[in-house]
C-alpha cells in the first residue's frame, strides 16, 4: 500500500524484460510529502544514479520534494 500526507501522489507500474518496476512520483508542484510504502515482499529502491538497494519488507516513509520520485524494481 501506499499512503501520502498530502494532495496524493500519481503511481505508475512499468515492465521491462522480465522487471517490473513501481514509480512514485509527487504531483505536488508546491509542497513536500511524505509517503510510505507497505510491502509485502521485500523490493529494490532504484536511487537516482541507477544503483540499487535492496529494502526488507518493514515500511518505508521517504520525503519526496515537489516533482521528485520513489523508483522501486523486483523480478517477475
């Protein structure tokens, strides 16, 4: 799941090859929001220079200025 302290956040779901990947982005062009995501299976964060972390499944709040992105991969 996914919850935003603010106005919402737009969600998108991508394939590519045999990932899948989960963007988060801030609509918001004004204000900062928080968001959390709940996972039921843990997920890689993809960081903006393309390096990934791998994330357990506890949730994870981020705060996401206006425009900016949470990016997370798994395999299929």
């Amino acid at each position: 799941s996914i919850e935003a302290s603010g106005q919402g956040v737009l969600v998108s779901h991508l394939r590519n090859g045999g990932k899948d990947y989960l963007m988060i982005v801030n609509r918001d062009l004004l204000h900062t929001q928080q968001v959390t995501v709940s996972k039921q299976t843990a997920l890689h964060r993809v960081l903006p220079t393309g390096q990934s972390v791998k994330e357990g499944r506890r949730p994870t709040t981020a705060s996401l200025q206006p425009g900016d992105y949470l990016l997370y991969e798994w395999k299929r």
